[in-house]
C-alpha cells in the first residue's frame, strides 16, 4: 500500500482548525492526523489550511448535447483545480437529465473524472414545466435532488405536487432526504428583460427583470414548504427581498436552505455599463444594496452555501449582442478566491460554506466535508489564502472562457486538491 502526506498545514473543517498532518493511504481513506507523520510520499502545505473538498451544488456540465461549450472532463479537471471534490450537475442539457438513461449517461462519463460528479435530474419532463418526470424511478436510481434550473417551475399545482410526491418517495431511500431545487423566475415577469430591472438598465436602454420576479417565487414556494412540509432549496438568491424572506423562513423553523452564486456577492449591474454579455447572467447581476444583503445572508447562516453556478459558453454564442447572448459565466476555478477576496467572512466560515455545508444539503456528508479525521474519506484540498494572482482566461481549464474576472487581481489559490486520495492537482497543477 502507498501513503500520501500532507505536511505543515493548518487543518480546518467542521469542528475547528489545528496544526496537523494528514496520511491518506491509496484506498482513498485517511488513515492518521497528528503531527510529524511520516509517508512514502508528501504534499507540502506550508502556509496553507487543508480543508475538506469543496462541494458545488450548482454546476453545468453541458454534457450531453452541447460539449462544444464543456465536458464532463474538462468541466472536472476545472472543479478540481477550484478544489472541488464534488458537483452537482444541473439538469438542462440535450436530452434533458430527466429520465434514468440519460443519468446513466452522465454518471459513466463521470466515472473517469477527477471530481465525483453528482447528477441532478429535472422535476419536469424535458424541464417543460407541464408533467412531472419519473420521480420514483429516478429516486431508485440514487438521485436526491431535483429541479429545473435554468427554469423555475411557473405552474403552482405542479410545484405543489412535487413536493408532495418527494415527501411520499422517503421510504425509497431510508435515511437520506430528497430535495427540490428551484431556480426562482415568474417568467411573465422576466421574459424579455436581460439585466436588472434599475437605474443602470433606464441609462443603459437594456430592458430588466425586477426583484419581484425573483422574489414571487421565493414567496411561493416558501408557503409551499409550509404546505407540504417537504424541502425545499433555493438556488442563486440574488435579491434582499429574497434573503429577508428566507431568513424569516428559517427562524419559522421551515426547512428551506439556500445558496449565493459567487457573481452575487462580487459583481454588480453596473458592470453592465460595457454592454459585454460576459456579464449577463439569471438571475442577474443586482445592486450594491443586493449584494451587501448576499454578503449579510452568508455571514450569519440565512445562505446556506457558496455555489458557483458555473455556465459555460462557447465565444461564438457570448460574442453576440447583449440581448441575443444566453446567460451565464464561468466561476469554478475562481470560486475560493473570489469568496476569499470579497467576503469578510471568518475562513471555517467561508470553508463550511462551500464545503461541510453544501455537502450536507445534497446528501455527500459521507463522503465529502469531512471530518478530517482516521477512517474518513481522503477527499481534501489545500488552499494557500494569501496567495495572489491574475485572471487570465486562456490558463483556465474550462473548454469555454466567459469569465467576469478576466484580469483581475484575487486572493488565494488551490494549491493541490485529494480525489480519493489520488494527488488529482498539485501545485495548482492538474496531474490528468
């Protein structure tokens, strides 16, 4: 058996930090923390803290359908440089994620990559919104999470069903708890507006989406959750009406959790003023009073988790006028920095939200977000926080490159990354 050590690092995770070293062995467990561990190899993490894998809820993968923009491997090899040990993939591709083949699919196509990636699969047929998918045979089929992201489910009666359905699917998975994901958009609210609905959009004579049409649907699905009792997770909050009313939720004792997209906490619609659709996004980039509301939210637990909501595209479909472009921007390999750089957050804060935190929301706490600790998973990354760089989107492993932080200056890096207690990334390498 080969022993892998990381060495002279500060250990963070859910119970706190201490100074220890790590010995996973290449069965993928940690088999020994303490101090002056020897291995037949090591990893040297002078300086930096050595944390669980991180875990993305909310990723696009693009694959099957459209892997001109990104594969599961590259989409992979991106998370694992961001120190990602686990993504969810999110359903909209081609054919949609919405029945078991298609999962199958996705999940052999994983079995390679240097991340576990989790498929999600759509509450409706082909994410239409008319007719649930197969649920049941979904949930046999090891999927946990559901939703339509990309759309949010417009039709009251079909989102109350669902929730009731997932609450009568418990027993097919005893002990684990299956969750609804919403992408939150009243379409007729939305439809035809391309960036906040606000001063910039009147100035910049681009058509916007209100708060309101995030937050009717936070609204709804609030007393949906208080209806039927089943879970309920919001994706990419975005609004302060939208955090105000979850926070409410929570105190209620309601089970709602939430996650903030890193663009919405670091970017604001002012940025819009280039008219560049690199920073056109749903929901989009709101107000600095938004964004201090985010900021707000993760400091005291209202959001739950740090999502990326990676979107790839390819430079043909983002060099298209700011009306025509589709939405969305990379952020996997950016992510820690960008939260490091822009929260004033405590760092096993800002770990247990993009680790321990989101792992549990999505069932992966058996495998990922520690403890770190003998007999656990070797799922780990080690994180230089002080460590300076450059955006540059040619050096992303990313198969697009629609970045919002094209050469900016952040803070903190992944220096290596433990898959299954292989060295997936070392010196902010990626090794396959």
């Amino acid at each position: 058996m080969s022993t892998l050590a990381i060495r002279g690092g500060t250990v963070i995770d859910a119970r706190g930090s201490r100074r220890a070293d790590v010995v996973i062995g290449d069965e993928g467990t940690i088999l020994a923390v303490g101090s002056g561990l020897t291995a037949d190899h090591a990893l040297d993490a002078g300086g930096c803290f050595v944390a669980p894998g991180l875990v993305d809820l909310h990723v696009h993968l693009r694959q099957p359908g459209n892997e001109e923009a990104e594969t599961i491997d590259t989409g992979a090899r991106a998370a694992a440089l961001g120190g990602f040990t686990a993504v969810v993939a999110m359903p909209n591709t081609d054919p949609a994620m919405d029945c078991v083949s298609v999962i199958s699919e996705v999940r052999a196509l994983g079995e390679s990559a240097i991340c576990e990636v989790v498929p999600s699969a759509a509450i409706s047929v082909g994410r239409q919104g008319e007719a649930l998918a197969p649920m049941a045979e979904l949930v046999r089929a090891g999927v946990r999470i559901f939703t339509d992201d990309g759309d949010g489910v417009q039709d009251d009666k079909l989102m109350r069903t669902a929730l009731d359905y997932a609450s009568s699917l418990a027993h097919l998975c005893p002990g684990e708890t299956i969750v609804l994901a919403q992408h939150c958009e009243v379409e007729s609210l939305s439809k035809g507006g391309y960036m906040h609905e606000g001063s910039w959009s009147s100035w910049l004579g681009i058509p916007g989406q209100p708060s309101e049409a995030e937050e009717l649907m936070v609204m709804r699905d609030i007393a949906l959750c208080r209806l039927t009792g089943a879970r309920v997770h919001f994706q990419h909050m975005s609004t302060a009406g939208s955090i105000s009313m979850i926070r409410a939720a929570k105190a209620a004792g309601l089970p709602v959790t939430a996650e903030a997209a890193t663009h919405h906490f670091s970017l604001t619609d002012a940025c819009c003023q280039s008219y560049d659709p690199v920073y056109k996004v749903h929901p989009p980039l709101r107000t600095d009073a938004d964004v201090e509301a985010v900021k707000a939210g993760l400091a005291d637990g209202t959001i739950d988790a740090i999502a990326t909501d990676h979107a790839p595209h390819t430079p043909k479909s983002k060099q298209q006028t700011f009306a025509d472009a589709p939405p969305g921007m990379l952020g996997l390999e950016t992510a820690f920095a960008v939260a490091n750089t822009y929260l004033d957050m405590p760092i096993e804060s800002l770990l247990g939200a993009m680790s321990w935190r989101p792992a549990a929301i999505c069932g992966l706490n058996g495998n990922h977000g520690g403890p770190i600790e003998e007999g656990s998973a070797g799922n780990l990354t080690v994180i230089d926080p002080n460590a300076a760089w450059t955006v540059s989107a040619a050096e992303l492993a990313s198969r697009s490159s629609n970045t919002p932080y094209e050469g900016m200056a952040l803070r903190g890096r992944v220096r290596h990354t433990i898959y299954k207690g292989e060295a997936v990334v070392i010196d902010g390498v990626a090794q396959r």
